[in-house]
C-alpha cells in the first residue's frame, strides 16, 4: 500500500477556491441558460416580470401599475 499524500492548508484552500470558480461558473452559465428560455417575461398580470420567488410566484410591475389592459399595444398608450 502507498501512503496519502495529506493536503497543505494551501492546497486545501487551492481547491476550494477552484470549487467555488466552478460553482459560480456553473450558476451563471444556467441563469443565462434559463433567461435565453424566458423570451416572454408578461402575462395577463404583469408588464414585466423581474423574476420568481422561491415557491414559483412571479413578482414584477403589473400591467395596472403601468395603466395597461391586459395585451394592449404600448404604442396606442404612447408608452414607448
């Protein structure tokens, strides 16, 4: 049998900061994927829907905060 090699608190560290990299790497790569997916961020409720909470609800401006009906034309309210 061989002897293990124990890690130095450098190398320790080494490969946790190169974990987290790759965590954050990982993150940022699925949001992007995830926003490519969300072409559409409206409904019937909302004008614009910054994102979702933990349990699924979405969360953004309504369209009656914006003085919208549901589906109107932003350029018939001149609202571009």
């Amino acid at each position: 049998m061989t002897k293990k090699h124990k890690k130095t608190p450098e190398e320790k560290a080494a490969v946790a900061k190169q974990k987290k990299q790759q965590m954050r790497a990982k993150l940022k790569k699925e949001t992007r994927d995830n926003l490519a997916k969300e072409e559409i961020l409206q409904d019937d409720r909302f004008f614009f829907i910054a994102g979702y909470t933990s349990g699924g609800a979405p969360y953004g401006i309504t369209l009656e905060e914006m003085g919208l009906k549901p589906w109107d034309d932003l350029e018939e309210n001149k609202m571009v």
